[in-house]
C-alpha cells in the first residue's frame, strides 16, 4: 500500500447552541493577535461582534473585509495586512470563499487558523484546501494545504441565522459527495475510502429525510441535523475518503459554468447541484441501468422543494448562446479535469449535449427562477 499523507479533520471542533463564546477560551490558547476576515456586507455586524467578544478576553484583533471571492489579490492584500500588523493567527468569519482565503493566508503565513462558518453553504472551513477564483468569481484552481483547520467553531446560533438559500446550497454540495465519490472509489480497495463512501450515502439518505423541513424551520431537529452534514460530515468525508472522495463530474461542471457571466450568479453548491444532475444524465445516456435515471428524478424533485436550479433557465443563463456554454464545458473537460474520473470517456461535445437537456424547467417543476 502506498503512503498516503491526509489532512482528516480540524484539531479541534466546537458545534451547538452558543459554540462561539464556549470556544474564546481555546482561542486565547491560539493567538493574541488574529487577523479577523470576512467579505459580505450582511455578516459585518456578526464579526464586529465577534471582536468585541475577543477584546473581552484580552485579544487584540485587526479586521479585514476582502473585496473578491477567493482570489490571488485578496489573498495578497490580507497577507501583507497581516504581517504589517503583526498578526499571530487568522481568524475566518464568513461563506465558503472567505473560509478558503482565511485557510490559504494562514497556511501561507505558518499561523493558526480559525474558522467560524456563518451558514452552512460548504464544508470550506474543515478541509485542508482552497479554490481560487479570479476577481470576479471564474474558477481557476484548487490549492491543497498543509492541515486542516487548528479550531473550527460552528455555532448554531450564528448560522441559523442565513438565509435558507444558503442551507439549501449546501445540501446540494453535500449530497454530490454520495454521487461523485461513489464513482471516482468504485475500484478502491482502501478501507479508509470505502467507510467514507458509505458516510456519504449515510449523509445523503440523512439530507433526503431530513432536508425539506431543515429548510423550512431552523429551529428544529433536522435543521441541526442537516446544517451538521453539509458543515462537518461532509468535510470529513473528504478528509477520510481523500481526493477519491470528492469529485467526478459535478465539481468539474461547476467550474466550467464559473467562467460565464450571470445575472444573478448562483451560490457554489447551485452550480454543484446542477452539474450533478448533469452527471447522472451522462451516466444514464452510458449505461444500460435505470438507476440513474431514477436518480436524478429523485434529486430533481427534492432540489424543486429547496428552490434549487434544476435546469439552464434556472440558473439565469436563459439567453445564453451555444458558443458560450462551450466555453464552460471545454473548461470542465481540460485535460486535468476530475471529470475525466467518470467511468467513461467525456469530452466537451458530449458535456453541452447534455447541459442543453436541461435547457428549460420541467412543466411540473415548482422552482422559483426569480428567486435564484
């Protein structure tokens, strides 16, 4: 057996009710100094209250608003704050892409990172690696850090509070863990790999049951239940499984249609989402089985109840023209693509034949394009 170097976990996780003030004490452990980041408008108050928490404790931290996604100039900009200012550990405070940028000037810098996820869109603050992005959100790679997280704080409190678009974003991420992973491990004999793959179809049956009312009501069981899973198990499914646990076709696709412009752009797991049931039509046109096309009638229907896209019109890309989506599938299907895991050979003729059967809603669909 060859040996493998993984990242797993954080080196410690907080979760439940008020996890943010039950974690200050460890955090005083970690630094004096930390370079708080965050992006979003609509989350600054939550991290000034957050520094004021810290300030209690004696901890003196610098705040830094990034101005992009995830990109090189941002991660530049926070770097040279941080060592302007002495920082002694980052502090990450926000979506998927502030926890990536958080993890990566962290990891750049040899200081202690902190991630504190304000929804439960991604699994970004868990795992040990980072997607850039250009300033204006296209996806150029993914980066592989040294470790995981030192502290993730996943406070229920602070992420019942977003938006259930940003719930439901993250249970479409989560659930391709099953669908994608299932694929890229079928020939693995790694023990490891194979107790992830059953976690994802643990995760996903758990999404399925629980998903629908977790969006409805953030105050009840199954919320906790799902906001957990598309936090934390989902990340250690990866951590555990490794990269053959984490993509086929979805993540490809998602990175392709990263490259058009939008009217309103989708979330991560919208995209993710929808080059799944991308995925599951490919497999489907390549294999003599039914189960995929029962498959993707199931997640069609449980991604309509969500308000997920489930189709081109749903992700406003309405009006746009067979040269452009090109563009996105000869970037998911680049020569170092994932999507090249899928058990069949894949090119980008192939891909926008399929993207162009989700061209239009199914007429029984209840998804609100307006609302995405």
């Amino acid at each position: 057996m060859l040996i493998n170097n993984q990242s797993i976990s954080p080196s410690k996780v907080v979760r439940g009710e008020g996890a943010w003030i039950k974690s200050l004490d460890l955090i005083t452990k970690l630094c004096k100094r930390p370079l708080i980041i965050g992006r979003s408008s609509s989350t600054k108050k939550i991290r000034t209250s957050l520094k004021k928490d810290l300030l209690l404790k004696g901890i003196q931290s610098i705040s830094h608003e990034l101005d992009h996604d995830c990109c090189e100039l941002d991660i530049q900009t926070a770097y040279l704050v941080s060592k302007e200012n002495n920082c002694d550990a980052i502090i990450a405070a926000g979506g998927g892409k502030v926890l990536d940028a958080g993890k990566l000037i962290a990891d750049l810098l040899g200081l202690n990172c902190i991630t504190v996820p304000l929804s439960a869109s991604t699994c970004a603050g868990w795992t040990a690696l980072s997607n850039i992005y250009t300033p204006d959100g296209r996806f150029i790679k993914d980066v592989t850090l040294k470790s995981c997280p030192n502290l993730l704080i996943f406070d229920h409190r602070i992420v019942r509070s977003a938006s259930p678009r940003t719930l439901a974003s993250g249970m479409a991420d989560a659930v391709a863990k099953w669908y994608e992973s299932s694929l890229t491990s079928r020939t693995s004999k790694d023990g490891f790999v194979q107790q992830a793959v059953q976690m994802a179809r643990v995760l996903r049956d758990q999404l399925f049951l629980n998903g629908y009312q977790a969006f409805l009501d953030p105050l009840s069981s199954s919320w906790q239940t799902v906001a957990e899973g598309c936090s934390l198990t989902a990340g250690m499914i990866g951590g555990l499984g490794g990269a053959r646990c984490r993509t086929a076709a979805a993540h490809p696709i998602h990175n392709g249609l990263t490259q058009l412009a939008y009217t309103n752009k989708p979330l991560h797991g919208e995209l993710v989402g929808f080059g799944l049931l991308v995925q599951l039509h490919l497999e489907e046109k390549n294999s003599n089985s039914q189960l995929q096309k029962q498959a993707k009638s199931q997640l069609i229907d449980f991604f309509s109840q969500l308000n997920l896209p489930i189709s081109i019109e749903s992700i406003c890309l309405k009006n746009m023209s067979r040269n452009e989506l090109y563009k996105a599938c000869k970037f998911a299907c680049n020569d170092n693509s994932d999507i090249h895991q899928l058990p069949f050979p894949i090119n980008e003729k192939d891909l926008l034949e399929a993207l162009q059967s989700f061209k239009s809603l199914p007429t029984k669909s209840k998804t609100r394009i307006k609302n995405l």
